[in-house]
C-alpha cells in the first residue's frame, strides 16, 4: 500500500495482525459502551447525532475543507487509518471499488474490493471533514514472483498495474519467451469474485464527490519486446545418382565388280570413327566390310550437405559451384560476356514464430554443365563456336516446422531413352547380314535427386577453442617426406574444451 499524502494528523498504518484488530475492536467496543451508559440519563443534542452508515443523510461539514490526500491500494489488499478524532459520520463513493468500517472510534479499516477509483468524506466529531482520493490497481507481486521462478533465464521482465491492467516490459531472449509470459499473465488477469459483505450496486449510495468504478474486466498489455532477431540455420543435404547407358553398333560396306564395259559399286559406310573398338575385313581390290560396337556405362554420385544462416524475416542463400560465360551480342558490333552460375545453390526464408515454430520457404538448386553443347556461327566470323549447355533440376516450396526437424524434397526424378538407326533400305533390313548396312544407337538415362533440410535455432556461442578442421593435420618433417614419402603427419590435438550445449559450425543449438 502506497501513500503520497494525506492530511495533518490521519497517518496510516501498515494492516494490523488479527489479534491487534480484535484487541481494537474490543477497546473501541468497551469504549463506546462506557460512553453510552454515562449519557444514558441525557439525550443526546441534535448535532451530534450520528447517522447510519449508507443512510441518505451524508456528512455535513463545518469550516474549510481541507486538501485531499491521495490513497492508493491494491486489489484484495487493505489498511487500517488512524483520525486524529473521533468518526461522526463517512461516506464512500463506490462502495464496489473500496469498503470503510470502523474497527474503533478513531480507527478506520479500509479495503480495495476492486480496480478503479473513487473517494471518500470523512467528517469528525467537530464537525471538520477530510476528503481521501482512494486508486485501487492490480497487484503485480504475484504475477513477478511467479515469473521468476517458472522463467529465471529472463531476468528482465518487469510488471506494472496501470489501472485496471497488467502491463509486461522488458526484453526476453526470443518470441517463445514473449508466449510463455503472456500465458502466465493471463491467469492473473481475471474479474474477481465479490466480496462477501460488498454491497450491490443498486444499494450503493450516492455520495458526493462518486466516482464509477471500471465495469470492464482487467486486461494485459503485452510491451515485451525480443532482444535480438532469431537466427535460423539450415542444414541440408542434396543426394543425387545419375546411371547412364550407352550402346552403339556402326556398320560399313564397300563391295565393286563388273562386266564388260559396266562396273558397280555398293557402298553402305556407316563407321563414324569414333569408337575405338570394330572389326574390319578388305581385300586388296578394296573390296570389304566393317563393324564397329561400344558400350557405356557410367554412374554418377553426388553429396553436397551445405549449412546456411539467415536472421528471421531475411533471405539466406548459399552456391557451391561455378561460373561460366556467354557472349551477348550488343550495338556496334560489340559482344559482351553474360555471367552464369551452376552448382549446388540455396535460397531460404526463415521466419521465427511462436513456440519454436519456423515458417521456411525454401528454394534448393542443383545446375550442371552438360556434356553437350550448342554450336553457333555469326556472319563475318570463321568457324563456329559451341556454346555450354546448363541441366537445371531446382524446387520451391514453403513449410512450417519445430525447431530441429527436418523435411525432404524428393521425386525429382529423370528418365530420358534415346534411341538411333540409320541404314539402307531394305538391306539394312535383312536379319544378320543387314548389320552390315545399317547403324544403331541406344542411350538411357536416369537421374534422382533428393533434398533433406533441418532447420535450427542457434545463437552465437561465448566460448573458445573450437576444434577446426586444419588441427588435425601438420607438415611431415623432411626425413618423412624423403624417406617416407610422407605429405602429412598428425598433428597433436589440443585438449577439448568444456562445452554447456550442443554447437553447430560455431554456432550454439538453442
């Protein structure tokens, strides 16, 4: 209970102990026994009746009112007033807000039943009258003491009663610590029971100088705010395999003869040169045949597991690749060069919410050059050029999940089946012998990717000593690299340090 002042000779005193009250109320009782007795032959004048408490009758006061002092209270709290006289006569304005009793002659119990403000007149024996500014307001000492012990990492909220509200400020280390406060607070923040003994409001006198009470329930004002932006890291994982078959058979005849004055040939050269394998049969006429066959196979494994941060509500992105350029033709006969990227790529949005929940919309990338590209010419320029041809596999997606698990992004996947034949007509037909004239090719491909992303709230870590990936390899020394023909020795590794929490590339798991 807080006081800022109030008038001369009416302190106010911290609440009594029961038995102090009861001894009080005993004295006081004793007292105005005694006084009743000793004025029971005389009646009593007409000033000095007192009327009823919350009779119509309100104090009539004499002489300068004096300045009012200013009482404030807490919800379900009270206090005992000592008068520097005895009570003739009191009026409350909104007995809902606060309740007056007299414990004794010159002592008042006063109790704050609910928020809001209101006044009250208090007139003395003498006829002099006191006015009290009463404010009753939450009381914030439960909902502190009750943060502290649940929440003791977050060491700076603080809470307030403005009038009938709670108010939280402070800054809290994240947006699921502003949750939890909130949370906590609103089980404070209720319409409290009425008092037994509180009178109605259709009963309630109207006593000069009433103020209403709020009829609205209490509420909470949430001012806490987030004492730096989240940080989010991704941690992902691009598999990929490529299985490519390949399967070619050529073949190639040259056969003359002739008659008299005729001569014919049959030619049927289907041999590109290329592959390294055949069999080839020719006479010294230059009569012959020849075959040639190769096939490919090869299969391709890809891991990249590439870890990025971004702060909550900002873009991240990570390449693991290259670059490679293409020529831009341009005004005045200039070409320019146009920069293009290919590789391993990421980009992400995080966005922290409530109850360690991530809204992640993410974008992973994986571009290759072919081995194929395309030949262009340009009038004015010998020769050709060939271009680089990019294969593009990439997915855009947007996800909700709990700090530490993961998704994956699968389905990508390609199945290509290329197939060839060049031959003559009919001959190239003929079972066996038709090989011969004829030239087939057979190319598979198959391609899968697969993305899997976790995604972590981390915060920078405090410590030192972190192991790196050089501490673990040293340069041998001459004789070991002479005679041993050694390029690396292991180095010794320092002692590990004493962690408190799991850490991730520097960076520590929340």
């Amino acid at each position: 209970m807080n006081t800022s002042s109030q008038p001369s000779g009416y302190p106010l005193h911290p609440r009594a102990g029961l038995l102090s009250l009861l001894r009080r109320c005993a004295v006081g009782g004793a007292a105005l026994a005694l006084a009743g007795a000793a004025h029971a032959a005389r009646p009593i004048p007409q000033a000095e009746a007192a009327p009823a408490a919350g009779s119509g009758a309100g104090p009539r006061c004499s002489g300068e009112a004096a300045r009012p002092a200013q009482v404030a209270l807490q919800m379900g709290k009270s206090t005992l007033m000592r008068l520097p006289e005895a009570v003739q006569n009191r009026s409350v304005g909104n007995p809902e807000v606060v309740q007056a009793m007299l414990v004794s002659a010159d002592t008042m119990y006063i109790a704050g039943v609910d928020v809001g403000t209101t006044n009250m007149i208090v007139q003395g024996r003498s006829g002099l009258c006191s006015v009290l500014d009463i404010t009753v307001s939450m009381d914030p000492s439960a909902l502190q003491a009750t943060l502290a012990a649940v929440m003791p990492e977050e060491k700076e909220i603080r809470v307030l009663a403005a009038a009938d509200s709670l108010v939280l400020t402070g800054t809290v280390s994240d947006a699921s610590a502003v949750a939890r406060a909130a949370d906590l607070a609103t089980a404070y923040v209720h319409r409290p029971l009425r008092p037994l003994g509180a009178v109605p409001k259709d009963l309630a006198p109207n006593g000069a100088g009433a103020a209403n009470g709020n009829t609205g329930g209490p509420r909470l004002v949430n001012l806490l705010s987030v004492a730096a932006p989240q940080q989010v890291q991704l941690e992902v994982k691009v598999a990929e395999v490529s299985k490519s078959l390949l399967e070619r058979l050529e073949g190639g005849v040259n056969w003359s003869f002739g008659s008299g004055n005729w001569a014919a040939v049959l030619g049927a050269n289907f041999l590109s040169g290329t592959m390294k394998g055949g069999l080839a049969a020719q006479r010294p006429n230059g009569n012959g045949f020849g075959a040639a066959a190769q096939t490919q196979d090869s299969l391709v494994r890809v891991l990249a597991e590439p870890n990025v941060m971004a702060i909550s509500g900002q873009e991240g992105s990570f390449l693991a690749g290259g670059k490679f350029y293409i020529p831009v033709a341009q005004d005045n006969n200039r070409i320019t060069l146009e920069e293009k990227e290919f590789g391993v790529g990421l980009r992400f949005t995080p966005t922290v919410l409530g109850g360690g929940r991530i809204n992640l919309r993410v974008a992973p990338e994986v571009s290759e050059l072919s081995r194929e590209g395309i030949g262009i010419s340009a009038t004015g320029l010998s020769g050709s050029a060939i271009l680089p041809v990019v294969t593009t596999r990439r997915a855009s997606t947007t996800v909700q999940l709990y700090d530490g698990q993961s998704f994956a992004i699968g389905g990508l996947i390609k199945n290509n089946l290329v197939t060839g034949l060049k031959g003559l007509p009919v001959l190239g037909e003929v079972p066996v012998l038709g090989a011969l004239f004829r030239s087939t090719d057979f190319q598979q491909d198959r391609t899968e990717l697969v993305f899997v992303i976790t995604a972590r709230l981390v915060k920078p870590l405090t410590a030192t000593g972190y192991k790196l990936p050089t501490d673990g390899v040293d340069a041998p020394s001459r004789a070991a690299l002479m005679l041993g023909g050694r390029l690396e020795s292991a180095a010794k590794l320092p002692e590990p340090v004493a962690r408190t929490g799991q850490s991730v590339d520097g960076f520590e798991l929340k």
